[in-house]
C-alpha cells in the first residue's frame, strides 16, 4: 500500500475518532460509578488502635478503653491512637512527630490551675499527618476538635468513652477517606458520559452539516460540468452565428452582423474565463471537502478556498449565462422564434402592471390608460417576435431583429417612464415612519417571485438572458422594478391609512439549506449556563448546610423512651409558693413518663426551634441533696447563682453513676464504668431550702465531631440554675423541669458529630457546575434535534397535502383552457389595439408557464417517497404553489375582463 493510501486509511480512521473517544468516555464512566459507588455506600469499618500509657485518671486503662472502643471506634483508614497524661513537647504537638508509630496523640490531663474548658489546649492532642483544607493550619484546628471531644465526653461522665470520643473525631478530621458526597460523585461518574454524549451530538450534526455541504458542492459541481462539456457546444453555436451573421449583402447588414458576432463571442469569453476560474475553485474545494490529496493545478489556483455559499451561487449565475447565451445566439440569427425567450422577460413586468392596475383607486384615468396600452405594446411585440422570426434566416433577419430590439427598449422605456412618475408621485404620500415597508430586501424578494412565475420556477433572475439579448436598459431601470415599488408604497398607504403594522413577507416561509449547522440550543447556551450555575450554588449551599454549626432544622420525632427516679421521693420539696401548690399537681407526681413526654410534646410544638429527641433515650433521674456530693459557693458573676467546682462534680460523676447502677442496673457498661449508649442520667439537685435544679445530663452517646454540642456547655453543670426558690413568684414543676432539659438535649444531639467537609467548595460547584452545563446542554441539543424531526416530518406531510392541491387547481386551470383562450383572444382580443396579438402573446405565455408548472409537479409527485422531504423539496413545492396562484389569478381576471366586455355589449 502506498503513502497516498495509508494517508486515506489514517484520515478514515480519523473520521471515527469520536464515536471512538465517546466510547472510551462511556467506560471511564462505567468506571467512575463503580468508584463512586464505593466511596457513597463506604462505612467506617477499619479499627481504631489504642496505646494506653499505664493507668490514667477517670478510669482510663487500656483494657476499659479497649472495652470502650470495641464495636464502635471504626474509621474509614487505620491508625493508632497514642494516650497520655503529660502535656505535648513542642515537636510532638507542633511538627507531628509522635512516638511509638502513634498517627494520633492525646494527652487526657488538665491542669487544675487553668482548665481549658473555654478555650482547649491544642498542646494536649496533635496529629501526625499534614492535613489539607481552607483553615490557615488544618492540624491546628484538627487538634482544637480532638482536645474539645474529649473534655465533652469527661464533662458529660465518660471516663474510657472520652479517649473514644476524640478518636472518632480524630477520624472525621484526618481519616476519614475522602469526599463521600453523592453529588460529587454522581457528577463525576457522569461527566464522562455527559462529555461522550455530547461529543456524538455535536459528531452527528457535524456528519448532518458535512452532508449538507457535500450536496450542496454535488449540486454545484454538477451545473459546472455541464456548462464546462457544453462550451464546445456553446462555441459551435457562436460560430454557427458567426457564419450566419458573415452571409450579409449590404453594409447595414454586415455591421449590425459584426456588432452581433462581437458581442456573442465576448460572452462566449467571458462564460469560459468564469468557467476555469471555477474549475480551479472546484479543485481546491474538492481538496477541502471531500480528499485532502486532491492534486490541485498550482498555476491559477486560488491561495483559500472559496465560500460554498459563493461557489454555489456563482456556478448557478454561470449556468444562467450559458443558457442565456445559447438562446440569445439562436435567436439573433433567426434559428428559434423569440416569443418564449422575450415573453419571459416581457411577463415580470405585465404580471407587476396588471397588479398595479387592480390599484385604481392610486391611478389617475389617464395613466390606467397609458399602461394599459404601453402593457398591450410589449405583449404585441412577443407576439411579433414569434411570428416574424423562424421561418428565415441570415443577415436579413438579424436586421429585423435588432430593429425589434430597439423597438422592444423603447417600449419598455416608455413603460418605465410612465411607472417611475407614478412611484415618484405616489412616494410623495407616504407618511414618516413606514418607509420600512419599501426596504430593498422585500422589493428583491419580490423581484425573484415575479421571475420564478415567469419561468414556471426554472430561474429567480432573468439578468443574464437581458444581457445577453443587451436588453439592460442603459440608463433606469427596468419596468418591472418600477411596478413594484409602486406595490410596496401601496402597501405601505394601506398600512398609514389603517394604523397598522404591515406584515413583513418572510421569503418563502420555508427554512431552506443549512450549510452551516443548525445550533440554536448553542446560541441560548445561557439558559444550560443559568442551570448550571444554579446547580453549583444549590450543591455548596447543601454542603454548607449540612457542614452547619447552627440554624439547623431540627428533625427530632422519638419520645422519651422510659423515666426512672431513684432516691427518696419525699426529698423533693413541694413549692414554696401556696398558688403553685393549689394550682400544680403535687411536685412528684410530675416525675412521671407520661407528664415528661406531654410537656416535651407541647414545648416542641410551640416552638419551631425545639423538636423531640432524634434516638431512643432511657432516662434516669436521680434526687440529689447537693450539699451531700460537691460543695456550693455562690456565683459573684449571676445575683442569686451558685457555682460548683469542676473537678468536684467529676469526681461526683463516678458515685452518682454507682447509685443508679445499684438501683437501675444495666445503664451503666461494667467493662467501662461509662453510661451505656441509649441511657442517660439527669442529675436532680436539690437544697436544703427547698429549691431544685438539673445538672448536666450524663448520656451514653459519645460527643464526636467538629463544635458538637454535646457536653459542651460545662456551665450547666458547674453553675446549675435552681426554681422553688424563697420568695419566687412562680416556680416550674420538677416534670417541666426534666422536660426542658430534655429538649436541650435533643438539640444537643443533633449537633453532634459534625462533620467537616474535606471537599472544597469551589471543587464541588465546578464539578456540578461543568456536569449540569454538559447534561443540559446535551438535553436540550437532542430534544431540539427531535423536534426538528418532527417538525420536518409534519411539514413534510403537509406540503405532500400542498402538492395534491396544486394537482387539483393544475386540473381546473387545464379543463378550463379552451374557455381562457375565448375570453383572451375572441373577446379580449378585439379591443387591445393590435388585432389581437398583444391577447395572442398573453395567452401564450399563460399556456407556456401552465405547461411548465404542469411538467415541474409531475416530476415532483414521481419523486420516490425517500426524496418527498427536506427544505429544498419543500421550497420547491412552495414556489410551483406561488406560480400556480398567480394563473389562477390571472385567469380569473381575464374572465372577469372577458364578462364585463361581452355585458357593455349587450
């Protein structure tokens, strides 16, 4: 195989490229959603390593934190957690480097000269991973949430629990795997999709607008190549003319002959210098289009290749010109009869007179008169041209012709002159405001229209055939201009005169040629860009929603689930003041299950800011006589409020927990000493003088995360806030009391184990972002796509309609025919001026155009099914409907002319 051939077997290859990438796309996607699967559906289930440094306070040894952390300290990674008593050195708290392999340390002593309570000491727990994230120094504020779980769970009587807790939390900060979003994840998995997706849109639009373009260049090429094998033939008929024109006698025959020749054979020149440059046109858009190894001839060739759009118009004005030339070069010598070629241009200018005489309310009688007869004059000269030509030839009939054509530019002059004082008489009236009705693009457009009736459809323009019979008027321009003009200034008077916007004519109504793609769901590419930008924002706001420290809604519905009270029930006082005890039960009788949950049950009602518990909650409440387990000081800072020691209420934690185990067993943990999970203990105090108060409550669910709230209120149990008090107005019920505290404590939960996101926000809107882009802007393409489907389909149908009606009217004009020829010639005729030949021409041309509109919807109805589609066949359609409604037209006025002539008779 040679070089050229393994170039052709590249480029082919090259064509599949994206289906092929596409693919690849699809499987990385396939690929992508088994990950994201992996890391959505991911539970932590590697263990959690403790080293215990010998027996540590508040219960902690290795084998009742071992005991703790069994079945509940698991991580997405391993690691080991080191545990001490002595504070940090700078290098293990600082630079990560920790003894015995530990990945995390935590040191479980507080001075007692300086509690960090408030504000934790972060020398007390370090990490030995460089962690990453938008905080100036992610480890620092990872050792502030390690040191901070642990003082929640001491504060809240966990002993072992607590070394547990700041491991769990540790997890969350620095092994916690990586981003388990399923936002993320699913726009991820999907992007490639997306991306493959909308790479087989765009591929397959491509391959529509390559074939779009390849037709289009046939189609040119096609009309090339027959003008390129005709231009011997063209040639011949110069010089047949040529020999013709050289037979001349006189001398006026022999310079109107020498004219003639000369001025065929520059058009001969001219169709054959735009021919080659063509050619060498064709060639390089052959190498463009079609095989980028097309030799193309350097001399002469263009450096770019031609627009399509421009080869294709120019190819299609080339035709025209040889057309025109073939005729003109026939006609000059005498070899065709010229009714047919001049009736064609002689009918875009009667059709424009005749529409503008059904406008006698703009005329005056004088001009319906003269374009009356200057209209009969013309169509007499058709009808001259007919008949004097075709039966002789030579130099004699050249003669005759070129005084026919001088006869022809004088009569169309003085119709021209007659129309343009008309048009400049009328433009005079219109008002300010509507000269928009007369713009140049709807004067063209109606311009082509006259030409295509003219032609039966065959021709938009009729420039080339006027120039080559040099029938282009040296100065003006021609009659059929001037007509409408004077039809867009009526329309534009109508428009004035009613208040109205005149409608614009939009062309041909149908959407034709597309050589370049049809992207519109592109070009409103800020609708899938809102989307997208929506989407970005909508996922960060759900990951700072529910990276929230506060404003959460609540969504606790459990009741609590069992109230206990352990103690003396006469130590709880009854109130002090004698209308609350008329008005409230007896204070006990409210430390019940059902007082408990219907006050909760109210509270959270009245509240949108409080909800029930989020977990099952069994409840201790133990009767406390305070003076008997810490000692009260009273609080300088709050009038009336006391203060307990921390350190005290610790050590108070371990025989409180110790007398409810006693009388409620199983709500402690015997490995651990610590509150089991699904238990609480709510410490009741009581004072000697008779007033009552809650501390802290102990739970068994282990405070975890980044600012939990669990535990960490050490105030509520060092400064408890006491009601019955002497002298109080009103004092809450012990039962409301446990209630309110119980509310707090469903808030509190669902404030734990908060996690910080390792996910950056940026990175998740622009992955949504890019994913929504893609997806939308991919959806709205196929469904546009699809839509154009059924849209083309259903005009389709209806121009198959269109083409059975014109069928139908095609018939009536045929069966009619007889009876057109009556009123146009025997009635019509006998009035135009010229003993009927200006009527003969009309009809003429009239039968002329039927025949061709005729031949041009047979050749439409035998069209294969396949063929009966798409916007050139539409637009075909479309115009043999426009030509067919201007005889219809025409026809009715010729018999209504007809009638109101044989009824002025009568």
């Amino acid at each position: 195989m040679g070089d050229k051939g393994r170039r052709k077997n590249a480029l082919y290859r090259s064509k599949w490229m994206v289906p092929v990438v596409a693919v690849a796309l699809a499987a990385l996607s396939a690929g992508l959603a088994q990950v994201a699967q992996a890391h959505i559906l991911a539970q932590p289930d590697k263990p959690i390593t403790f080293l215990v440094e010998g027996d540590l306070p508040y219960g902690i040894t290795q084998e009742t934190v071992d005991a703790a952390a069994r079945g509940r300290a698991l991580s997405y990674e391993p690691f080991t957690v080191l545990v001490v008593e002595r504070e940090l050195t700078w290098d293990e708290y600082e630079n990560g480097e920790l003894p015995r392999g530990a990945d995390v340390m935590v040191s479980v002593g507080i001075d007692p000269d300086d509690p960090d309570l408030v504000l934790p000491d972060v020398s007390r727990a370090s990490v030995a991973k460089r962690l990453e994230g938008d905080d100036w120094n992610p480890n620092y504020s990872a050792a502030v949430d390690i040191r901070e779980a642990f003082l929640n769970n001491l504060t809240q009587g966990q002993g072992p629990g607590a070394v547990v807790g700041a491991a769990l939390t540790a997890a969350s900060r620095a092994f916690d795997g990586g981003p388990r979003s399923p936002v993320l994840w699913v726009s991820l998995a999907a992007l490639p999709l997306l991306v493959g997706l909308f790479m087989m849109v765009l591929w397959a639009r491509y391959l529509a607008r390559e074939r779009n373009r390849r037709r289009t260049f046939s189609r040119a090429r096609l009309e090339l190549a027959r003008v390129v094998l005709e231009l011997d033939i063209l040639e011949a008929h110069v010089d047949i003319a040529g020999a013709e024109l050289d037979r001349g006698a006189d001398a006026r025959a022999r310079n109107v002959a020498k004219d003639v020749n000369e001025k065929l054979r520059k058009d001969w020149a001219a169709i054959r210098k735009e021919s080659l440059k063509l050619a060498h046109e064709e060639q390089v858009l052959t190498r463009e289009l079609l095989d980028p190894w097309t030799r193309v001839h350097e001399r002469g060739a263009p450096e770019t290749p031609l627009d399509l759009a421009e080869f294709a118009r120019r190819t299609a004005a080339l035709r025209r010109r040889a057309d025109a030339l073939v005729a003109a070069s026939s006609l000059r010598v005498g070899h065709a009869a010229g009714g047919t070629i001049l009736g064609r241009i002689a009918l875009t200018s009667t059709l424009a007179v005749d529409d503008v005489l059904a406008r006698p309310e703009l005329l005056s009688e004088k001009e319906i008169e003269s374009l009356g007869r200057q209209r009969r004059d013309l169509l007499a000269l058709v009808r001259e041209a007919d008949t004097t030509f075709g039966d002789d030839n030579g130099p004699e009939a050249v003669v005759r012709h070129i005084d026919l054509m001088t006869r022809w530019r004088e009569a169309e002059r003085r119709l021209s002159v007659t129309l343009a004082r008309i048009e400049n008489r009328l433009e005079k009236k219109i008002p300010r405001g509507t000269t928009s009705h007369i713009a140049a693009g709807a004067l063209d457009r109606r311009l082509e229209d006259r030409a295509r009736i003219a032609t039966g459809g065959a021709a938009e323009t009729l420039d080339e055939l006027r120039s080559s019979l040099d029938l282009t008027p040296r100065k003006g321009l021609p009659p059929a201009h001037h007509a409408e003009r004077i039809l867009l200034i009526a329309d534009a008077l109508d428009a004035a005169r009613s208040g109205t916007t005149h409608p614009r004519r939009s062309g041909s109504g149908i959407r034709v040629d597309k050589l370049a793609p049809d992207f519109t769901p592109l070009t409103i590419a800020g609708i899938p860009l809102v989307a997208a930008l929506i989407a970005g924002f909508v996922a960060t706001s759900a990951m700072e929603r529910s990276d929230a420290t506060y404003g959460r809604e609540l969504t606790g519905d459990v009741p609590l689930a069992s109230l206990e009270v352990v103690g003396d029930p006469t130590l709880l006082p009854t109130y002090n003041n004698p209308e609350d005890a008329e008005r409230e039960d007896p204070n006990i009788e409210t430390l019940s299950l059902d007082f408990v949950r219907d006050a909760m049950e109210r509270t959270a009602q009245r509240s949108d800011d409080d909800a029930l518990l989020p977990e099952r909650i069994d409840l201790v409440v133990p009767l406390l006589p305070i003076d008997d387990y810490v000692t009260v000081r009273s609080n300088p800072e709050v009038e009336g409020g006391v203060k307990l020691d921390y350190f005290e209420v610790l050590e108070a934690y371990a025989r409180i927990k110790t007398e409810v185990e006693a009388a409620v067993p199983g709500t402690l943990d015997p490995a651990t000493g610590d509150v089991r999970a699904g238990h609480a203990i709510l410490p009741f105090w009581i004072r000697d003088d008779g007033s009552y108060g809650v501390g802290l409550p102990l739970t068994g669910t282990l405070s975890t995360g980044t600012e939990s709230r669990l535990g960490a209120y050490d105030f509520l149990a060092t400064e408890p806030r006491f009601t019955n008090e002497p002298g109080e107005d009103w004092a809450n019920p012990a039962g409301w009391v446990v209630a309110s505290e119980m509310i707090k404590l469903g808030r509190q939960l669902e404030y734990n184990d908060l996690r910080v996101s390792s996910l950056s926000p940026a990175t998740l809107f622009w992955v949504v972002a890019l994913a929504t882009w893609t997806g939308v802007q991919t959806l709205a393409m196929i469904v546009w796509s699809l839509a154009q489907l059924l849209l083309r389909g259903a005009g389709s149908r209806r121009t198959r309609a269109q083409l059975r009606e014109l069928r139908a009217k095609l018939n009536a004009l045929a069966m009619g025919l007889d009876l057109s020829r009556l009123d146009a010639v025997a009635v019509l005729g006998t009035a135009d001026g010229h003993r009927g030949r200006a009527a003969e021409a009309d009809q003429q041309l009239y039968e002329t155009v039927l025949f061709t509109a005729w031949r041009e919807v047979q050749a439409l109805e035998a069209l294969p099914r396949r063929e009966q589609r798409g916007p050139e066949w539409r637009q075909r359609v479309e115009r043999m409907s426009a030509v067919i409604d201007a005889l219809a037209v025409r026809e009715a006025g010729v018999a209504e002319r007809a009638l109101v002539l044989v009824r002025s008779y009568s």
